[in-house]
C-alpha cells in the first residue's frame, strides 16, 4: 500500500472465526498502532503513519493477523 508524504492512516478489517486470536505489529517508530494491536474474532486496525520529511522513499513490513503489508 502506498501512503502519501503528508502521512495518514490505513484501516484493516481483521475477519475472523469467533473466539480466534490475532495481533499486529509495526517495526518503525513512524507507523504506528493506534487503539488495540491485537484481539480475538472480527476487528480493526488502524496504522498511523506520520509525514515524511525527507524526499527518500520509506518502506515498513507491517503484520496483521498473521499476514505482511509492504
């Protein structure tokens, strides 16, 4: 997924069984969770990411549910 340099968030639907746990997770302080990084059944995900300031291009392997987001 592509964010533009001015930042902003990305929204994930978790779809899942009832009862079935799953977390999330950012490995760079500029792409941050906001609310609840794991849960069980059906949820969401929001990822902050914050402006870019510089004019190099920044990438991030972001899990959620078990699955990687470039």
């Amino acid at each position: 997924m592509e964010i533009a340099d001015s930042g902003g968030n990305v929204v994930v639907q978790v779809i899942t069984s009832p009862g079935c746990a799953w977390t999330a997770s950012s490995p760079v302080s500029w792409a941050l969770l906001q609310g609840a990084a794991s849960g069980s059944g059906t949820g969401t995900v929001v990822l902050n990411v914050s402006p870019n300031a510089s004019t190099a291009a920044r990438n991030a392997l972001v899990t959620v549910a078990g699955q990687v987001f470039s």
